[in-house]
C-alpha cells in the first residue's frame, strides 16, 4: 500500500474485501482508549496514550497488531490460536477478527503506561 497521511486514508486505500476489519480494529482501539491520538507512524496507524499504545498494518495474508512488550507474553494463553512474536499478533485475513480479544489487549497495554506516568 501507498504511505497515506491518515488513519481514514490508510483504510480507504486498503482493498474492499478487508476495509471492514480495518475499520473494526480501528473501533476497537478507540472504543478502549477514547483519549488515545491517533496518527500514521512509520507508515501505519498508531495509537499513543500516555506512550506507545498500538500500531496496525495490512499485510498479503494477515493483519499485524503491533503492541509494545510485555503485553503479548503476559496474555500469551489467549494467543495460542495466533502466530506471534515479541510485540506482534498476526491475525489471518481469512479468520474473523477477535474484537473482545483485542480490546482486552490494549487495555492491558493502557494499564502498564498509566503505571509507569504514574511514576
């Protein structure tokens, strides 16, 4: 994909069978993190709230959940149907998209950053 200068244009310029999803992560992050500023960062979206909050980005086969470490290895259990690494979650475009886990995700990543401004 083209490197668009916003959120809206990163998804309108996503093929139509996969906008949806698109959409629906995107809602799932705001839905969470309401106060979150959102804004392309190397090329995809990303969300800051009190620090590095998420990313998404379209690939060929999936789309990529990018959230800061440790998030990923503590929730590793609620994974398992996924391939991950140390900050991504691939999910697979021909799966649906697992909305309350993602929502549980950046929750869990809002809670370490608060913690740490909290310092």
């Amino acid at each position: 994909m083209k490197r668009q200068q916003t959120v809206e244009a990163y998804i309108a310029a996503a093929p139509k069978e996969v906008r949806g999803k698109l959409r629906a992560l995107r809602a799932a992050i705001r839905s969470v993190a309401p106060d979150a500023v959102e804004r392309i960062s190397y090329g995809m979206p990303y969300y800051g709230y009190k620090g590095r909050l998420a990313y998404f980005r379209l690939s060929k086969n999936h789309i990529g959940l990018y959230l800061p470490p440790p998030v990923i290895q503590v929730h590793k259990k609620d994974l398992e149907d996924y391939e991950t690494a140390t900050a991504t979650i691939r999910f697979p475009l021909g799966d649906k998209l697992p909305v309350v886990l993602i929502k549980k995700l950046v929750k869990a990543r809002m809670k370490l950053n608060e913690a740490k401004k909290g310092k």
